[in-house]
C-alpha cells in the first residue's frame, strides 16, 4: 500500500511539474508576442553599478532608431545612440532608478536619419525594492511636431498679416 501511495504521490508530482512547465513556456510565448509586435518602441534595460545596458528591443525600437538589433542589443546608451544622444536618455533612466516610480520623458535625438523627437516612459522594475531593469516604450511625434510648428508660422504670418492690413477676421457660426 505504501508503494502504490509513493508512486500516486510522485504520479502527481510529475503532472503537477509538467503543467507548470507548460504554462511558463505559453506566457513566454505570449510575452513574445505582445513584446515583439507592440506598436510603441520597446527596450528592456539592465540596471547596472556602472550604467545602463540594452538588453532586448522589438522590431518598431529598431525602425525608431534607425539601428539595427545587434548596434542596440548588448550597448550602453552612449555605446548605441552617441555620447550626445545617449546622454539625453540616460538622464531619463537615472530619475526612474533614483525614485524607483515611472518616469515620462522628450528627448529629442539626432540620428542618422536626421532629427527626430521621441517621447517615451521609463518604467523600473524591482526586486526587493532595488531597481533591476527598466521598461523603456518610446514613439515617433518629429511628424506631429512638425506639423505643429508649420501652424505656429501659418498663424503668426495670419496675424501680422491682419496687423499690418488694419483689418480684422471673425468666425460665423450658421447655427449659433
């Protein structure tokens, strides 16, 4: 009888074991997935005593950039973006290590590419209460930005334009 309860009780052990290891292995997969087809640029970051260092980017952190993988993964900030551009950033991540809370950010790089304007969130993640890794998710505003300064001059132009005519503009609304 004990035999038959020894070999019930490892019977157990061993489902037990194999659906745990299923399950982690369908959250990997599900982690993966999000991470790697997220429409915002993602980086996870380590945490170390001398700096910083990518760990991991998806495909749009790679378009964002304008590196490829393997000049990310692996590099400090200044190692893959500069010492300039990479001195913008890290300053982000300091203020998110230093008050162990999320924290917003603009910077405004220059890249290969040409000048490009990322707002991004910086995001610890602790163990024990000491920050072990970041979760950087940035995106592109150089379009919006752009767009935004056109309209500036459009409406700066507008009005001196009515200063200098003496005349003045008006809005009529047909329902009000």
């Amino acid at each position: 009888a004990d035999q038959y309860e020894l070999l019930a009780n490892r019977i157990k052990n061993a489902v037990s074991q194999y659906r745990s290891e299923t399950q982690l292995r369908e959250t990997k997969e599900e982690y993966a997935t999000v991470f790697e087809g997220a429409l915002t640029g993602l980086l996870l970051v380590d945490v170390e005593d001398d700096g910083f260092r990518y760990q991991r980017c998806n495909p749009r952190a790679v378009e964002l950039i304008g590196l490829d993988r393997a000049d990310i993964v692996g590099n400090t900030p200044c190692d893959a973006l500069g010492p300039e551009n990479g001195k913008k950033v890290r300053g982000a991540y300091r203020r998110c290590v230093e008050r162990c809370e999320p924290v917003e950010y603009t910077v405004t790089l220059d890249l290969p590419a040409g000048e490009v304007t990322r707002p991004g969130r910086v995001t610890p993640v602790a163990t024990d209460g000491e920050v072990e890794q970041l979760v950087v998710s940035f995106y592109d505003v150089t379009g919006e930005q752009r767009r935004q300064e056109q309209l500036e001059r459009q409406n700066d132009l507008f009005r001196k334009a009515q200063e200098i005519a003496n005349v003045g503009a008006w809005e009529y609304d047909i329902q009000s």
